[in-house]
C-alpha cells in the first residue's frame, strides 16, 4: 500500500495523530544521546462524546510518522507474543534484568490497549501500513 492509501485509512477510521519530543536527564532514566516522543492517537467513534486516546513513548532519532508508530505499535505485540528468556534473546542481550521485565510488561500491556483502541479495525489498519523499506 502507498502512503496517501495508508492515510486515507486513518482518516477513514477518523485517527489522528499528533507527536512531542520529551526532554529528560539521565537522572530521570533517559539515555543521553536518545531523542524521545510522546506519542498521541486519537479516534473520534460516531455518536460518541469524548474521542478514545492512545499515548505511548518512542525513542527516535527523528520525529515519528503515523507510519513508524503503527510499525511499533505492530513490533510491541509481537514481541509481547513470546516468553520473557525469548524477549530478553532478541531484544536485551539475553539479560532478564529488572530493565528488560519492564520492558517486556509493557509490551504485554500493548495489545489489550491496541485492541481497545482500534477495535477491530486494527488488522485493516495494519494491512493498510506500508512495509518497511
């Protein structure tokens, strides 16, 4: 799918999204060098009053897409797919540290959030994201 195709997906299941760059100290847990951004989803849902939010944080060196978020959101249900040794295989240098189970909660916690949002639109959604190149 082309980009103006994936776009007019999120449109049509009225989702916007908006992002911000946080700034934190090493102090705070941000690693120096690493750019993150508060993520915002919106979707407004017919007869509905208050539009649903999803927000999450991304480390990027650039501004995140629609796109890239879509991506990830993708990538953290997979990885919330396998087991926590096979999590800290692929993504943690086979470390199961503090770190790395909380990375892997959170990943956990994704998909019921995913779900939630976009309901069962999420399989259109995601068949409608570009690959990566």
């Amino acid at each position: 799918m082309t980009t103006s195709e994936f776009d007019k997906t999120l449109t049509k299941f009225g989702v916007s999204f908006t992002s911000k760059e946080v700034t934190g100290t090493p102090a705070q847990g941000f690693t120096p060098g690493q750019r993150y951004w508060r993520v915002s989803l919106t979707r407004k849902i017919r007869g509905e009053e208050k539009p649903l939010k999803l927000t999450l944080t991304l480390v990027s060196e650039n501004e995140p897409t629609a796109k890239r978020v879509i991506q990830a959101l993708h990538g953290d249900i997979k990885a919330a797919e396998l087991s926590l040794w096979d999590f800290a295989q692929a993504f943690a240098a086979g470390k199961t540290d503090a770190g790395t189970e909380r990375m892997y909660k959170t990943c956990k916690r994704t998909k019921p959030r995913v779900t939630r949002f976009f309901g069962d639109q999420w399989a259109k959604v995601l068949a409608a994201t570009p690959k990566a190149a």
